[in-house]
C-alpha cells in the first residue's frame, strides 16, 4: 500500500504528546485562566475601548 508506516507513527506520538503538553499546562494554569475570565466577564476585556474592529 506504499503506507510509511515509521513516519505515520511518529507523526501520531508528536500529536499526542503534544495534546498531552497542552492539557498538562491548562491544568497546571488552570486557576489563572479561571481569573482572567472572570475578570472579563465581570468587567469587559480592559482595552476594548481601542479595538477597532
């Protein structure tokens, strides 16, 4: 089937530990991140004012 089946795998455990590394630093951050949106939800984005769009 001409499937390279070196590349594929690797290609699948980068994915995954990539997925893995992004979960792990939202948990890690998971009380800032909480914050920072309830500080928007309670109070606006604090540039919004200067957006322009």
């Amino acid at each position: 089937m001409g499937i390279d089946i070196s590349g594929v795998s690797g290609a699948a455990i980068a994915t995954a530990v990539s997925a893995e590394k992004t979960r792990r630093w939202q948990e890690e951050n998971r009380e800032a991140i909480d914050s920072s949106n309830d500080y928007v939800r309670r109070n606006g984005l604090p540039l919004a004012k200067y957006r322009l769009f």
